[in-house]
C-alpha cells in the first residue's frame, strides 16, 4: 500500500468539492433528460431555489420514462426535499 493518503485525505475540501461536483452533473443529467420532454432546466435556480426544485422534480416523477424517473429521485434525495 502506498504511503500517500488519497487526495481526498490530504486535502479535506476535495470531499466537499467533489460532493458538489456530483451534484452539478445529476442536475444536468436531469436537464438532459427533461430537454427531451420538452422541458427546460434552468440549472443554477434548481440549486437555490427549493420551490423551483421542487417543481421541476414534480415534472420529472410525473412522466413515464423510467431513467428520468430514477434521475429525478436521486436528485430529490440528494436535495433533501420532500415527495411531492
């Protein structure tokens, strides 16, 4: 085994950082997803609006595609917010 910790342990922000990251590619996974629905994203309010994500969510858990589904349901548990 190496002696170097991984980057994470060496640099505790990383955690954070790549926490953060993940969460900015589910969302645009969704916006993705909902882009083929007809649905537009916008990615920075989804962030900081909690009402806005919830309702964009709504949308998503309402359609019949399984992965944007699945996609929605992440993202609403990762957000911390309630069903709809």
């Amino acid at each position: 085994m190496s002696d170097l910790a991984t980057p994470a342990a060496r640099h505790p922000g990383l955690d954070a950082a790549a926490d953060g990251a993940e969460l900015v590619v589910q969302i645009v996974e969704l916006k993705w997803l909902l882009a083929g629905h007809g649905v537009r994203l916008h990615v920075e309010r989804l962030q900081t609006d909690r009402e806005y994500a919830r309702r964009i969510l709504a949308v998503a858990l309402g359609t019949g595609h399984g992965a944007l589904r699945a996609a929605a349901e992440k993202l609403r548990l990762e957000l911390g917010l309630a069903e709809p």
